[in-house]
C-alpha cells in the first residue's frame, strides 16, 4: 500500500502555495463535474497522470492509485451501460438491454470521472504537507482540531494499511488459508483480522489521545504556527491562470454547449 | 529440518535478503539476532511460506515453501509473531487458543483436548473465559505463544518473544520452551536481549545486510568482539566482566552469572591453596 | 519545593463489567522526588510503573477514568485538577510507542507542535526547535517522515518534542523496550546529553538494569501496585532476593556480588562492571583478605 500520502519533494506542485492548489482542485471538479463527454475526459485524467508524473510522484506511486480504484471504475462502467437505456442507434438489442456508442461513452464519462476525481484529490495530498493542508484548512475557516483530525487520520491510514497486512499474516500462521476459500468465505474468514486490527486500531488511538494530551493540545486558545503560507509571485499567475481556463471552458460548456454530448465535441 | 539455499528476496526497493544458505536441524534451539533491518524477519517469514524467496529455495521439513501454502507449513511451523496484538481478536482466551487447531480441521474433540492442554502448559487455566484483549501485555503475550503450541508444531519461531516482558515473565516464558526443546521440538528465537541469547541458545547465526555473518555455539559468538561491535551487539554483563578479568584465568567464554560465580570460586579456592 | 510529591496514591482502572471492579493497579504509594533528581521506576510487567508515570502528568486520572485516592503534586500543582495539557508545559513525556506518539509529517513539525500549542511566538518556535535538534542530534533528519526513521531515531524525536516545551520534569515510560540494541544506545546516549544540558528532574520506567546502574541516583521498585524499595543503585541492587521477587533483573555483576557474599561471607557491593573487576581483582590478588 502506499508508504505515505504526502510525498517529500521539491517540484512546482509542491511549492505552490496549499490554498492555490485548493482553488485548482476546486476549479478541477468544476470542470470534471460540468463535461460530459467522454473524450474531454480521458484527456483530463491524462493530464493529470502528467502532472502528477511532473511533480515528482514516480511511477508505481500513479500506478498504486491505479490498483486502488480500477475494480471500481469498471465496475461503474458496467453496471451504468446495463442499467441505463442508451439513445441512438444500438450495437447490441437484446431484451432490456440496449447498447449503443452513445451508451458505452456514457458509462465511460461516469467511471472515467470517478478516476479524475481520485486523481485531483491524490495530486493534492501527495504534493501537500500535513502542516499547509491543515494551514490552507484553517485559513478557510475550519477550527484546528477539525483540521489535524483530518491530518492525522490521513497520516494513519498507511499505518491501518500496515497493520492490516500484519494482522493477515499473523492470523495465516495459525492456518488461516485464505488462498484455498472461495470468494464468500473469504470474505467471512476476514472477520478475525478485521476483530484483531480494530482491536489495535482502538489501542493506538487511545495511546495517541495520550500524546496530544501530554503535548499541551489545548493549553491556549490561540495556538501559534511555526510555518506560514506565504503567496509568491507565481502562486498568483497559476490561480489567475486557472479561474480564467475554468471559467472560459465552463462558459464554452454551458453557453455553447462544447463538451456537453458523450462522444461529439460540439453541440 | 530447514534448508534454505542460496535464498534471495526483495520487498519493492529494497533488498532484504542477498544469498542465505542455512540449515537448521530439528531439535535444535537457535537465535537469530542482528539489527532491526539486517533481514531476521524476512528470514524468518520464509520458513513459514508468508514469504516466499524470488530466487534459491526454502525446504521445511521436506515441503518447498514455494509450492506449500501458508496453512499447510502452519501445521509444523508455529510463528510467535511480535506482536500479540496483531493475533488476539476472540471472545475469550479458550476461543483464541482453539482457532489453530480449527483451522487444522481437527475434530471437536482434538480441538477441546488441545486448548485444555495448551491452557495448563502456559498456565491460563484462570483466564479460561475472559476475553484476551482485556488482559494485561504479559497475559496476552501468553495467550499468543499458547494458541501457536496448540497447534503443535514441530518448529517454533518466536519472533522477540520476550521485547517488553519484565526479567522473571521472560525466563518463565523461555524455561516452557526450553522444555518444549527437551521434548524434540526446534526452536528459532529472535531476539535482542544477548543475556537470554547466551543463557538459552545452542546456535546462534548473525544477520547483516541479509547475509549470514556468524555461525557458532554462544560461547565462540560473543568472543567475536569486533563482529558484535560491528553489528552494534554487546555481550552479556557477565562475559564482558570475564573477558576483563581473562589474563587472572577466569575462562573468557562464560556465558552465565552462575558460570562465572563456578569459575571464581575455583580460582580463588586454588589461589587460596597455592597463598596457603 | 519538591518537583513530585506523592502521598497514599491508590488508584484503580474503570472496570470492563459495570458490575465488576478492577484490582488496584497501584496502592500505597509515597513517593517524593527532589527536583534534579534522576530516580529510575523497575518492575514486572503489570506492576503499575506505565500507571504511576501517566499519574505524575495528569493523563491518571483525567484521561484514564477509574478511582484515585491519596494526592499527587507536581511542581505544587495538583495532577487531578490542573489539566493534563497545563500540566505539559512543566511536564515532559515519552511513551513507549514510538508510532503511536509521532504523527507529523516531518520531524521539523512534530517538534514544534507542543511549542505551537502553547501559543508561542514562531521565533522562539524555531530557537527551540534547533536546540532540540542538536541535543538530540536529529539535525540531519529535521524533514524526514516519521515513518522513515529507525526506531532509536523515532524515540529521539519524540525525546526531542518533549524537550521543546522545557519541562522541568521529564518523565520516559520504558522507551526503549521495542528498540534493538543500538535503538536503545542511542537514546540513552541522548538523555545523557540531556542531564549535561539541564537540571531537570527525570523518572525514567525502565528493564535496562545496566543504564539504571549507571544514570540513576534513585531506584523505585513496584511489584503488584505497591514499592517494595525505594534506595540508591548501590543499595537496591544489593537486595537480589527482593528484586528477583518482584521480577526484575539488576546488573548481572550484583547477581556475582550476591552469590560470592553468600558463598564467602563477604560484603562485596559492586554494581557497575568498572568496580566488579577492581574488586574482583583486588580479591584474587589478595586471597585471605
């Protein structure tokens, strides 16, 4: 599973300022959200492979995202072109079932835009350090305890992840073989690792409970930061940059329509 | 009876092991020692299938761990993970020690005569229907080590059996498996704690780098002063005291307080005879 | 003014049945500490030393619940009343956990937290962050993630993050026993940095016998709730029947020094290697003596 979710580095995605990078996930699920089409999509969810690729993140990084959401996104797929009627011309009539382009591209927009979404939020941790996250948070207005829960349950969950693979291998030494079972008893057989992690899972918390306290959580009201976001010059062009792509492509979609039909670009 | 040959295995990025060649014999109680990364885990986890070598062999009592999966070697290989936590998940302790043997396919009957078996070995007798997450560390260390033997296999890993546990609940612990040795069974101790290593071990193989470093009886391992000073290991308090007092003639290799105490007192009784 | 003043502190966990109760988990306890005294806590598994440490800064009874009777005073604040998070301007704490205890994404941050908390300026923020740093000699490793150290490096950080709010008194439960042999080297190798650097006061829950003999100028015993000695090194680890009985080990030389007193009918008192060879050799040299 993936080590850690902020991934030290010094590329252009990681200097820029944690707020800009919150407007340009905004502005990119604005623009996800708003298109339709299926060609507009796959190119977004390239881009994004590009960017995360020229920020640093390697490889098997992108391809472990990949393996976390591919199951869903086909899923998706298939079950959005079985259960929704497609207009135009069908490729394949049988009973309820009608398939057409138009249909297939359909379902396409809807799993592809699942990885689009999972992209943007994965660029944005990836490149964003516990502290500006909760920073940027705080200067949106989220009370700071809000804040480094969200840090902090984010900063656990390779260490859930950690411990689950522990917790399996533990319970496979007792004879646990979970290689022989079909796919429903397996899932029962996972009921004792899932007891034992949880189990953990309490522990840590409570020890960890423990630690804020003995590290004066709450001793002020006014907690002070030892570093601050500071907005350069650049920061600047990229969030102008990215409200006025956002909102010419958004007046494009919603004013001329480009972008709004599965497999035409225009109208 | 354990072979591994010319055993190699990478975790992503990073070498773990680079070329074991090892056997261990049954009936014999060996520790494998060396720093927090130098690959005894990795190791160790290759003799019970949950690892399985990208290139060499791994041979468990006659099984090729590549071919074996990991609950059938769990029927003669029992790993003590380090963590009884990551194990302990029943209503109560007799549960606990009865999953094993459940998982073996033993019969009602088996499975009931074991647990009782492995609840008087470990003595746990009294904690027989409290639920194990509730017990204290020491208590739960137990439960763990009693639900691997009720499994009875032939070879025991104990993967730092005794990090955390006070000096008297380590011994207690390591004095059952030494009888468990005398009954035939092979054990495998991980371990940082050199006292316990020199008391109990009869082998004791060195790790560095996923390599093999030393090989020897206890005795002949922590006269390497410049092997364990290189690995960061210090011998026990006793032999360290005896290598000083080497030139007086007390015998370098003493390995126990009770040794060393033996060896004094004949020293000074001859010193005594021959002032006298 | 003593740094820790503890009169009959008795306490028991909540129990796990609403119609059952917990044993105490620690009974009896009178304990003074001075400030600038190192006193190290020794027992079995079980015998209260985690529960005695988490009562001098508060988390028992505030966080734990349970029952608590006597008084604990530390610093003359009273550790029921104060919070736990006003007690941790003066109190320092190290668990013995260290993935449970560091949860910032770099080294850099988990030491300013507590400093951040208590509402500091970032300049003194970041004074003390560095002095932290060099003591611990963590400089290398400032923006390191806490889950690419070692764990002697993971245990010197979360040193380093109890250092930075300066306590007055530190207090360290077991923080080595997860550690393998150079771990352990390392932060004892630290904390003696720290009592060169600062007269603090420090209570240190530990197995290690040999670090004990050498750092503490006290030795608490707890067995089953309660302190069956409370004496310097020299005295405490001359009592090996005592200590076997409340199962902790003391250096392997004391065992010598006992089985030599017992068999020769001597009064040899070493505890530390350094003088187990002087007088071992003096003894051999000297045969009647």
């Amino acid at each position: 599973m993936l080590a850690s979710l902020y991934i030290p580095a010094d590329s252009w995605l990681h200097r820029m300022d944690a707020r800009v990078k919150m407007l340009l996930v905004t502005c990119g699920l604005a623009l996800v959200f708003s298109t339709g089409n299926v060609w507009v999509m796959i190119t977004i969810v390239i881009t994004e492979q590009a960017v995360l690729l020229s920020a640093g993140v390697s490889g098997s990084r992108v391809r472990g995202v990949w393996q976390v959401i591919w199951v869903t996104v086909a899923l998706v797929f298939v079950l959005w072109v079985l259960c929704y009627p497609s207009e135009g011309p069908a490729l394949l009539s049988w009973w309820r079932l009608h398939i057409s382009w138009a249909g297939l591209a359909r379902g396409a927009v809807v799993a592809v835009r699942l990885a689009a979404v999972a992209f943007l939020l994965f660029a944005w941790l990836f490149t964003t350090s516990e502290t500006n996250l909760i920073l940027s948070l705080q200067w949106l207005g989220l009370p700071y305890t809000w804040c480094l829960t969200l840090a902090m349950g984010l900063r656990y969950v390779p260490t859930m992840g950690e411990l689950f693979r522990m917790t399996e291998e533990a319970q496979q030494a007792r004879g646990l073989d979970l290689s022989r079972l079909g796919p429903l008893a397996r899932a029962r057989a996972y009921a004792p690792i899932t007891v034992a992690m949880l189990i953990s899972a309490l522990r840590t918390a409570t020890n960890l409970a423990h630690a804020l306290d003995a590290r004066a959580l709450g001793a002020t009201t006014h907690r002070t930061s030892l570093q601050r976001l500071q907005i350069r010059p650049a920061d600047v062009l990229w969030a102008a940059g990215a409200l006025t792509v956002t909102a010419v492509l958004l007046v494009l979609r919603f004013g001329l329509g480009w972008g709004a039909a599965p497999i035409r670009l225009r109208g | 009876m354990v072979e591994v040959r010319g055993a190699h295995y990478r975790y992503p990025g990073v070498p773990a092991l680079n070329g074991i060649d090892v056997d261990l014999n049954e009936g014999e109680f060996c520790a494998l020692v060396g720093q927090n990364g130098s690959g005894k885990t990795t190791l160790a986890k290759h003799l019970n299938g949950l690892l399985k070598p990208d290139a060499g062999s791994v041979t468990v009592f006659g099984h090729d761990t590549r071919r074996a999966s990991v609950g059938e070697l769990a029927r003669e290989v029992g790993y003590v993970f380090q963590n009884p936590d990551h194990q302990i998940f029943s209503a109560n302790v007799r549960n606990e020690l009865a999953f094993g043997p459940r998982n073996l396919g033993l019969s009602n009957g088996d499975v009931r005569a074991r647990t009782d078996e492995a609840l008087c070995a470990f003595g746990l007798e009294a904690y027989a229907d409290l639920p194990p997450a509730t017990l204290g560390f020491g208590l739960r260390r137990l439960v763990s080590v009693a639900a691997v033997y009720a499994m009875r296999p032939r070879l025991f890993v104990l993967d730092e059996p005794t990090a955390e546990l006070d000096w008297r609940s380590a011994h207690d612990l390591l004095d059952r498996f030494r009888a468990l040795h005398e009954q035939g069974h092979t054990v495998l101790l991980i371990s940082h704690d050199m006292e316990l290593v020199a008391e109990y071990a009869q082998r004791v193989l060195l790790m560095r780098d996923g390599r093999i470093v030393a090989d020897a009886p206890p005795a002949t391992f922590f006269s390497q002063r410049e092997l364990l000073a290189d690995a960061h290991l210090t011998p026990p308090q006793v032999m360290r005291l005896a290598q000083r007092l080497g030139d007086t003639g007390i015998p370098t290799e003493t390995l126990t307080v009770d040794a060393f105490v033996a060896t004094y007192l004949a020293l000074l009784k001859q010193r005594r005879h021959n002032a006298g | 003014m003593l740094a820790i003043e503890i009169c009959d502190l008795a306490y028991r966990y909540p129990a796990w049945r609403h119609d059952g109760q917990a044993p105490y988990a620690l009974h009896d306890i009178n304990l003074s500490v001075e400030a600038g005294e190192f006193v190290a806590l020794m027992g079995h598994t079980g015998a209260g030393k985690s529960t005695l440490c988490m009562a001098i800064n508060g988390l028992v009874p505030q966080a734990t619940g349970g029952a608590i009777h006597g008084s604990v005073r530390v610093l003359g604040q009273d550790v029921r009343r104060v919070p736990v998070a006003q007690l941790a301007r003066q109190v320092g704490f190290v668990f013995q956990d260290p993935e449970s205890q560091l949860f910032s994404s770099t080294v850099v941050q988990e030491i300013a937290f507590g400093p951040e908390n208590l509402g500091l300026p970032a300049a003194e923020i970041k004074t003390r962050v560095d002095w932290a740093l060099e003591l611990m000699d963590l400089v290398g490793l400032r923006d390191r993630g806490p889950t690419q150290l070692s764990g002697g490096e993971k245990q010197r950080v979360a040193l380093a993050a109890a250092l930075a709010m300066q306590p007055e008194v530190l207090v360290l439960d077991e923080p080595t026993s997860g550690l393998d042999p150079r771990g352990t080297a390392e932060v004892f190798a630290a904390l003696e940095r720290i009592r060169a650097e600062r007269e603090m006061t420090v209570i240190l829950a530990t197995q290690e016998a040999e670090q004990v003999a050498q750092f503490a100028q006290r030795v608490v015993v707890l067995s089953e709730g309660a302190i069956v000695l409370d004496a310097p090194p020299a005295q405490a680890f001359a009592q090996t029947n005592l200590l076997e009985q409340a199962g902790v080990a003391p250096p392997q030389v004391s065992l010598v020094a006992a089985a030599l007193n017992a068999q020769l009918g001597l009064e040899l008192s070493f505890y530390q290697i350094d003088a187990a060879e002087r007088a071992l050799r003096a003894l051999l040299a000297d045969p009647r003596g």
